[in-house]
C-alpha cells in the first residue's frame, strides 16, 4: 500500500528512503515547530531542482530492493479483527513508533525494518543488496524471525494482495490516516479499502547510468501491467469474490488519479522522466498539512503548486515538499532508485519470483530493450489488468513473453543452485498458466 507514518523503503546509501509512510507513508510523526526545518521554496523552478536532485540517483545499477506487505491473522479464526496490543505483544522491541511510541523498532536480525499499515498490516522493507541471491537469503531469514514472533501470540502473515476474510476496519490512528482517509474519502469507498485492507510487494531498482534512466524508466512502467495480470492474488475481500484479478489494484485505481496514475505513458519513451516527475509532483494536490494537533486536512484541491504560488499562510520547505512526494503512489515512484510498486503480495515463498523476474528483466540494456518491446503494445492497459488478469489474451501472450524472457537470464543472477531451481520451476508454473489463456 501506501499510507503510513513510519519510514518505509531499502536503506540505500545509509540512509532509510522515505517512500511511503509505509505504502501510505514517511518518518516518525513530529508535530512540533521543528517540523518546518529546510530551505523556504518559493517558486516551483526551485522546488524542481530540489526534486531532480533527489529522484533519479544515476549510477551503475547494482544494487535490489524488495518491500513485502501481508495482512496479519489469528491463526485459528482468520476473519477475527487482530488489536494494536496484540501486535505490539508479538513485534516487541520491533514494534515501528506508529504501534508504540516508546518502542526502539529495532530491525530485524538481517536488517530488515518492520512497519505497520493503518489496517494493521505488516511490512518487511529490507535493505538493498549488490546481490539478489544476498538479498532474498537476508529477507527469508527476516520473514522467518517476524513468522515466529507472530506465531508466539497465535498470529499469521496473510497469502494475498487483499485482505480476503475482513471489511476494512482501522487499526492505528494517526493524523496523517485522519487526513488521508478525508481525502480519500471524497473519490468514495477505495480509499479505506486500500488504507485498511491491501498488501502489495515492491520490488526496488537502481534508476541506472544516465545514459540508461529514460530506458529503464519506460520499461519499469511498461512491463506492470502484465506482469500484475501474471502475479495477481486478490481477487476475493471481506468473504466475497471481488470480480477482479486484482482487487488490490482496483482500489489504486479508484482512489484520487492525480496521485495513483502512472507517470509515463505509452508514447512517452523518450520523454524526460526527471520533467515528468516535477510536473506530476506539482500537480498533485496536498493529501497532509502538518500542523500541531490532531487535525492535518488541508483545504481541498490546494495542489503543491499552488501552495508555491502563496495558497497557504506561509510558504512551504524542502521537508514539506519531501512530505509530499511521501504522498504520491503511482505504480512506478522515483525515490533515487526506482520502487515499482504494482505487485500484488504473494503468498509464502512465491515473493521471490516477481523479485526474480524483474531482476532478470533489468539485467542489462538488451533485457530492458527486449522487455519493453514485449510490453509496450499492453502498456496502458492497467485497468485490464486488474480485471482479468491472464483472462484477457494479449496480456496473457506479454506476461508468457516478458516470463520466458527472465527464464533466459535468470542463470545471470547467480542464485545458489537450490534457490535458482526453486525460482526457476516457480517461473516455469506461471509461465504455463499464462500460455494455457485463449489467445
């Protein structure tokens, strides 16, 4: 998802990215004055330096995320609501700030940082590795810690994108989900459904040389709509079957575009990502005004532009703008690396397969060509692929194409012998699903 308050994303250079308070959001809550520290921004060229500085880090690309998000259960009775106490009885020491604000939320063993969504679900978001043999090792070793603690008050992680036994019902209250669900709550219903009951598996890319970023940028976005039809897991929620491969996507789609549409489009392959960027991050209206107290609403339609041209009382700060980006959730979100975020959670060891494949897929220059050129026809088709998933053909034939692509290249990740087998068959399954669709 995308909500929360607690610092989500790998920890790249350092530090911990500031994606989504979770998938809904950044840092510990501060609600006093020292908030507001950071260069005064007054114009929107200087707010689209700071952006271009922050969100496309060029480089060699070497290093992989991976961001993992499951509904939390009762063991014995999956459909019982799960209560903060619970939570925090079983995650301790990890317990993120938002669950309790006296916690140290120690990482994990492996590094990895536990986060709660405002529905109580939970994520793992790891940091990035130069190897994804290290990094699947380092998060199966976290995924295992967190099962176990979990286990010790009867909880389990859930199997899908989308909470398949419970209506949506909040768990953690925050005045950053206050602001949030009242902004949400004007586009209708999708907005608690995605707060409250979602779970999505980001996978993290290094944005590349900057001879290779427009590329690597157009193909991450390119190959999302059929790889969510390959790798749909939600389409039942609350007891019911929703209709849709992807429930979990069509309450993205539902919420506010200005915030959820992708950023690139189809015949936009040469188009400036970092331009791209700043103009959709200007455009988006404010979901969170921090102020003291418990109300964070800002007035409605009040866009980051408009606050730059004197909207508000005073004058917005890099922090605010960086708070703002916190607030974006299209499928692919520049944070200096790439999070593509259009995966819906998978259930057990299956996470390591969309990881496996888009690894493959961004191996090398050739790989992104030859995968965008797979993709680029059904690019557009997000909505499709929600709905039907491998039920409509011609993503189908993209998803069997962009499969049997990684297959080729998988060997290049150099995974331990059992692991590669594992993934490999793994692959191979949803590879002959996909090539079983009508054509």
């Amino acid at each position: 998802m995308d909500a929360p308050d607690d610092v989500g994303g790998p920890v790249y250079g350092g530090t911990v990215s500031r994606s989504r308070q979770t998938e809904r959001g950044p840092r510990p809550l501060v609600t006093s004055p020292e908030l507001d520290r950071g260069g005064i921004l007054r114009e929107s060229a200087a707010a689209g330096r700071h952006l271009a500085r922050i969100c496309f880090k060029t480089g060699p690309p070497t290093l992989t995320g991976v961001e993992l998000e499951w509904t939390v259960h009762d063991a014995a009775d999956p459909a019982r609501p799960v209560d903060p106490a619970r939570l925090r009885a079983a995650l301790g020491r990890h317990s993120p700030a938002t669950l309790d604000a006296t916690s140290p939320a120690e990482p994990l063993r492996h590094g990895g940082v536990v986060t709660l969504e405002p529905g109580g679900q939970l994520e793992i978001s790891t940091p990035p590795r130069p190897s994804v043999a290290a990094l699947i090792q380092a998060t199966e070793a976290d995924i295992a810690q967190v099962t176990d603690l979990l286990a010790a008050v009867g909880l389990i992680l859930g199997r899908s994108g989308i909470d398949p036994h419970r209506r949506p019902r909040p768990v953690l209250e925050t005045p950053r989900y206050r602001a949030m669900r009242g902004a949400f709550d004007r586009h209708g219903p999708a907005g608690r459904t995605m707060m409250y009951s979602t779970a999505g598996l980001q996978v993290c890319l290094d944005a590349g040389e900057p001879d290779q970023v427009a590329a690597r940028w157009a193909a991450a976005h390119a190959v999302g709509p059929p790889l969510l039809a390959v790798f749909a897991s939600a389409s039942r929620h609350a007891g019911r079957r929703t209709g849709w491969a992807s429930a979990r996507m069509a309450t993205w789609l539902a919420i506010d575009p200005a915030r959820t549409r992708p950023v690139w489009t189809p015949g936009g392959a040469d188009e400036d990502p970092t331009a791209s960027w700043i103009r959709y991050v200007l455009a988006a209206p404010l979901l969170c005004l921090r102020r003291q107290g418990p109300d964070w609403a800002p007035p409605p339609d009040v866009t980051f532009a408009d606050w730059l041209d004197g909207a508000l009382p005073r004058p917005p700060t890099t922090d605010d703008l960086d708070y703002h980006v916190s607030t974006l959730f299209p499928p692919v979100r520049p944070r200096g690396y790439l999070e593509l975020r259009y995966l819906d959670a998978q259930p057990d060891r299956d996470w390591r397969l969309p990881l496996a494949v888009l690894a493959a897929l961004f191996t090398d220059p050739g790989t992104v060509r030859g995968a965008y050129t797979i993709a680029a026809p059904v690019a557009h088709r997000w909505s499709v692929a929600a709905r039907h998933g491998l039920a409509d053909p011609a993503l189908a034939a993209a998803g069997a194409a962009l499969l049997d692509l990684a297959l080729t290249t998988l060997a290049r990740l150099d995974l331990p012998a059992s692991v590669y087998d594992e993934i490999h068959r793994g692959v191979r399954r949803r590879l002959a699903a996909a090539e079983r669709r009508p054509r």
